[in-house]
C-alpha cells in the first residue's frame, strides 16, 4: 500500500559543491544531495534519512551550528528507526529529539 507524505522540517548546510544544492547539516551520516522540490534518498548501505517532526525542535537542534538552514519538507516515514552512515548505527535514542527517519525526503522552501 501507498504510504502518504508527511510534513517535517530538515535542516540542511549550503553544498559547496553544487549550486542550488543542501547536504545534510550533518552530512557525513548520509552526503545526499538536496535540491528544492526533487526527492532525495539515502545512498546505497546507508540511510534512512532523518527530518525533525516540528520547526521548533529543528530550530532548537540548530541553535549550535552557524551556515545551517530549516527548510520545510515532504518525506515518506521509514520502518527502520536507527541511521547507518556505511560504517556505525545511530539509534533512535541518540538522536536529537523530533527526529524522525525516512525513506526519501523533498525539500520544499526555507522557512
């Protein structure tokens, strides 16, 4: 069955590399690409991806880290519930809190 999008918020650091393009604010759990309204998937054995379920708790996990932006965004929840960045597994519980995994997430506008 079709699992419907959700609404989230991803905070995310301007890529040096592309124009127009985001990398993770932590980026070297995923180094996805992120370019506004494209669906963005973790790279192969790593993922899922992680968004924060409200602004407030994405502003608040931003608060320590300059160059870094909020942006609303769609993402499709994931079932499995730890990051996995190649190497080591984060858990749930290690995550900032509001943190929610998905399969894929679209940025959508700066907020």
């Amino acid at each position: 069955m079709f699992k419907k999008s959700k609404i989230g918020f991803k905070v995310v650091q301007e890529s040096s590399f592309r124009h127009n393009s985001f990398l993770s604010a932590i980026a070297w759990i995923s180094s996805v690409d992120y370019v506004i309204n494209k669906w963005a998937k973790p790279r192969t054995n790593k993922g899922p991806l992680a968004v924060f379920d409200t602004y407030r708790n994405a502003s608040n996990f931003m608060r320590n880290g300059c160059g870094l932006t909020i942006f609303r965004c769609k993402y499709k929840e994931s079932k499995i519930k730890r990051l996995f960045d190649g190497v080591e597994v984060l858990m749930d519980f290690c995550c900032p809190y509001g943190t929610r995994f998905a399969d894929k997430v679209k940025i959508l506008e700066k907020v």
